[in-house]
C-alpha cells in the first residue's frame, strides 16, 4: 500500500507529487490518471498543431525547472506541443514516470472506519475494477477533466460526427481533411474561439453559434496590450491591485483604491479606457461578426470576464477570418433548437447541414468521487447536490454567506453593480476549501490526510501548483495549526466563494477563480509558512515588474530550512 496516492497527473498532480517527494524521498507514492497519458489538459491526445497557450515565456513553468528548448511564437507565446514536453520532461527529472499509474480514473473514493485509511475505487473503460489503498491523498483532478455536453437539445441520429473541443486533438486530421467542408461550433468560451480558429484556418466554413440564453461570449485579450504581451500584465502586482480582491482587502492600497470614492474612480476609468482601447484593436464595430462577438460587459468591459471564461487571443491573424464580408467565420446569436439527422435548426429559423459539429461548452466542475457519500462529502469540502445537504449545514452556511456577502459588499462597493448577465441557477454547492486546498472539518479535528489542488481557475498555473503544493504538503505533515480555528477557516470559505460570486459571476459560481488577482492569495500561501511573499525585493520593481516563477525559485528549500530536520528522518528509514 502506497502511504500517499495523487489523483490526477496533470500540472497540479505531477508537481504536487514533485513537491511531496522532495520533502520525503523514501515514502511510497502513487499517482493515479483516468487518461492513458500524463498531462491531463496538456496530454498529448488533447492538444493538436497550432495550439497556442496564452502564457508567455518563461510563464508556463516552475521554479527549479525552466521550459528549455521551445519555440514560441513571434509574440511570444508558448505553443501547446512545449507544454506537453515540459511536462515529461518534469516527469523524467523527477523519477515520476514509474509512479503513475495511467487508465485508472477513480470512480469513488471511501474511507476505512477502523484503520482511517483512503479507499479508491477504480473502474476502467473496460469495466475492469481495482481498489487502491493510502493514508494520504491529494486530489489533483482539476478542472477539465470531465466535458459537459447540453442535456437540454434534442440529438436525434446525428449524420455528421459530434466533437467535444477536448476531443480537438484526436478529432483534428478528421477536421482538416477533405471529408470535411463545413463546421458547426457551439459555444462562447475561449475554446470556442480557438476551434473556430483551427477550422477557418484549415480552410473549412465555420458556423459559430452563441445562444443569446446562456452566459455569453468571453471577453478576449488581444496579443498583445498596452504595448506589451498580454499574458505579462496580469503578473504584475499593480494589475493585481486593480482588481477587488478578498486576499488582501485590508492592505492601505486595496483600501484606497477599492474602499474610496476617487479610488474607484481611478478603477473605473482605468478599465474603461483599456476597453476601449482592447475593442477599437479588434475591431469589434466593424462588421456584424464583430458586433455578435461583443462581450456584453458594459463600459468596464474585461473588468467583468466573469460570465464566461476569458482568454488571451494569441493568433494575431484571428480577426482576418471574422471581419471580411466574404469570412469563414459566421456567427449566430441564437439557441440550437435540435439536431436532426444532418440538419442543425436555430431558434431564428436558420437551417445548417455541417459535416462536423463541435461542442465548446465546457467541463463538469461539481463532480468528486468524493461526493458518492453525503457525510463523507461534508467532511472533505467538496460540491454536493444541494437536495442531499442536511438542514443544519445548510443554516451554517447560509448564515456564513450572508454575513460573508456584505462584507465583501461593504468592502469593494463596485462589485454590487455588475452589468445585466444570465446567472446561473445553482444545483450544488461549492468547494469549501480552507485557502482553497484544505477542507476545514478535517483540519479543526487535526486530519491532516486530505488536500485538493487545482481546484481554481487561473492563468498563473506554474506558479499556482507550486505553492499550493507546498502549503499543501505543509498542512499534510501537520506544520500548520488549525485545530482551534474552525470558525475562522469556515468564515474564510464563505468570503472565498462570495467574492467568487461577486468578483467573477457566472465562473465565481462554478469554481474558484483567481484571473486578475493570484499575487495576493500567493502572498497569503507564503505568509501562512512564513516566507517572504515580497519575490522582487520591494520598491518600484515590486509593483511594476512582471512576476514569473522564477521569483520563487528556493522557496522549497526556505521552507525547509524553516522546518529544520526535515526529511532527515526519511533519510534514515
């Protein structure tokens, strides 16, 4: 029996497993992915040719292991295939490969009364079953492992092939070929942007259709923004500033800025003008595509990328195949009545006959093998149907979320003044995670067996698995004392998930979201072990400089040098 399993070898899983070896190289270990390869949403059945990430260099990695040898694009960007190698090669370096175990998606996840010990209950695709055992378990599932597909239109023998975009991968020779002419894509996200791209680039008539019901387009950033690449803003501590954030709500600058009158004034009038800007660059009042493209966001425009997940727009040449009179690209705003045979029907009466059709609508973001029992459910912090809540949590947390909710009102006033958006209508509950990693009811009764990873959206992912692994593993060996806190993690958690709500809308409903504002939680996760969260040195370069992971290479071994004596015992097993 392997003293500690991760589920998940993605991103979050493979450095969380990275993490936890370093600090005890002779414990057992297992790693445990659904897929048949390492990499979850950067496998190498997932990506396909031309994928773009939109991180630039020197982003898309951790600390003490530089993406080496890769080949960005002219605007600096990184391409999916170096994403997929950089996390092989992370394998390889550290000696991960002969602990995953791949084709093992963990159905359900038990508990051993009598010996405490984790239950994980795997059923292959061939029906095949396995139980594994450990004291310890990290979830490292994330966020895109499960595709959504709409259960509320009716698919009547569909003649043309039906396309999930995690599928794009597998899916793209059949896409480019010359089977293939015209393509049918639904969906507003940032994956719908990007197959619409692959398809028109490939030649192929695209038919993109957002319903007008649901919760819009995302709001996309150009290349490149004021002046510099678009992915180098957001790592920057005066953009995170910008931004309302619970993580640092009592700091004099968020007070300022966030808790005054001319504060938000200068908040306002800074996304304004970048909307604009942002708009006018793409050129979105320049043709009917464009104007069907516009996020319906008010003036402060990206401000609000909450209703739908938003995106940098890394091919520069995207717009070319939107604008023309004679584009690829045609958008539709309207809802996908049924697919017959060949035949997809709008609800404005429009008739389409593709020879592919593909789903952009997302990933199931409540689903845990965890949640199978109702108590167990409660104890590990994860989404549960909201009928299956006993009535005395439901009170808690109610009477948590209300008071949570005007704080955070109180607290940064243009939050309650969202634009007009379809909100979604809640069916479960939400992660309630202590700093997003640790469910508060093991951790006040001292059991310390039991991480998430992962679990927030964010284009800082680098740098967002490094240090929750290692408060993670902190936590997991007991280094930090929460016993006596229970009301102060659980008060944490309402305010964590309100301000989701508030901060990032229809996305702050579904998951953790940390777009524009991670510095802060990532100081928060420092402070918590008593690191130096300040990676720049303080001053101008502090505030206005891009922070990479590379600013908190040797966290790990601070954090050791903390804890002197760690690791010397398992040395000596």
């Amino acid at each position: 029996m392997p003293k500690i399993i991760v589920v998940g070898a993605g991103w979050f899983g493979l450095i969380a497993a990275k993490t936890y070896l370093h600090i005890h190289p002779n414990d057992s270990l297992l790693i445990l992915e659904s897929a048949s390869q390492l990499g979850g949403t950067w496998s190498r059945e997932r990506i396909y040719r031309g994928m773009i990430t939109h991180n630039g260099i020197g982003a898309l990695e951790i600390s003490d292991c530089p993406l080496e040898n890769g080949t960005p694009t002219a605007e600096s960007y990184i391409i999916g295939p170096d994403v997929t190698n950089y996390l092989y090669h992370l394998a390889t370096k550290y000696s991960l490969h002969e602990r995953i175990q791949c084709d093992s998606p963990v159905d359900s996840i038990d508990r051993d009364p009598l010996t405490k010990e984790w239950i994980l209950n795997i059923v292959r695709a061939d029906g095949s079953k396995a139980e594994q055992r450990c004291e310890k378990l990290i979830m490292a599932t994330g966020l895109t492992s499960k595709p959504f597909t709409p259960t509320d239109i009716p698919v009547n023998s569909p003649r043309m092939p039906m396309i999930h975009c995690t599928d794009l991968g597998k899916a793209q020779d059949f896409l480019e070929s010359v089977v293939v002419n015209h393509v049918t894509i639904y969906g507003g996200s940032k994956s719908a942007f990007d197959a619409a791209y692959m398809c028109a680039a490939a030649g192929k008539k695209v038919d993109w259709i957002i319903r007008t019901t649901g919760q819009g387009v995302g709001s996309m950033f150009t290349a490149k923004s004021l002046g510099q690449t678009s992915a180098l803003l957001a790592p920057k501590r005066f953009f995170n500033a910008l931004s309302p954030c619970v993580y640092n709500r009592n700091t004099l600058v968020s007070r300022f800025l966030h808790g005054t009158s001319f504060g938000r004034a200068l908040i306002r009038t800074y996304w304004r003008t970048f909307t604009k800007i942002l708009y006018k660059k793409q050129g979105l009042n320049t043709s009917e595509n464009g104007r069907k493209l516009k996020p319906s966001l008010g003036e402060l425009g990206p401000f609000w990328s909450g209703s739908t997940p938003t995106g940098v727009l890394s091919q520069v040449d995207f717009w070319d195949y939107v604008h023309p009179a004679n584009a690829p690209i045609t958008v539709h705003r309207a809802e996908i009545d049924s697919i017959n045979g060949g035949t997809v029907k709008l609800s404005d009466g429009v008739e389409i006959r593709p020879d592919a059709h593909v789903w952009a609508t997302g990933w199931i973001r409540n689903s845990s093998p965890l949640a199978r029992d109702t108590t167990l459910g409660l104890y590990t912090g994860v989404p549960l149907p909201l009928p299956r809540i006993p009535s005395s949590s439901k009170e808690h947390w109610d009477k948590l979320e209300g008071s949570a909710d005007s704080l955070i009102l109180s607290t940064f006033p243009i939050l309650g003044s969202p634009p007009p958006y379809n909100r979604l209508q809640r069916t479960h509950s939400p992660y309630r995670l202590y700093r997003l990693i640790a469910p508060p009811e093991m951790a006040c009764r001292n059991d310390h067996t039991l991480i998430h990873v992962g679990m927030v959206h964010t284009s800082a992912t680098g740098m967002m698995a490094e240090l929750q692994a290692l408060w993670g593993v902190a936590y997991l060996d007991g280094k930090l004392d929460l016993a006596e806190r229970k009301e102060e993690m659980d008060m944490e958690c309402a305010q964590a998930n309100m301000w989701a709500r508030r901060r990032y809308m229809n996305l702050g409903e579904k998951c953790a979201n940390l777009t524009f504002e991670f510095l802060p939680y990532f100081d928060t996760l420092l402070g918590d072990l008593g690191l130096n969260s300040e990676r720049k040195g303080g001053g101008w370069r502090e505030w206005f400089s891009t922070y990479t992971p590379a600013d908190y290479k040797g966290v790990l071994e601070e954090y050791m040098e903390n804890h002197e004596g760690m690791g010397v015992k398992d040395k000596s097993i």
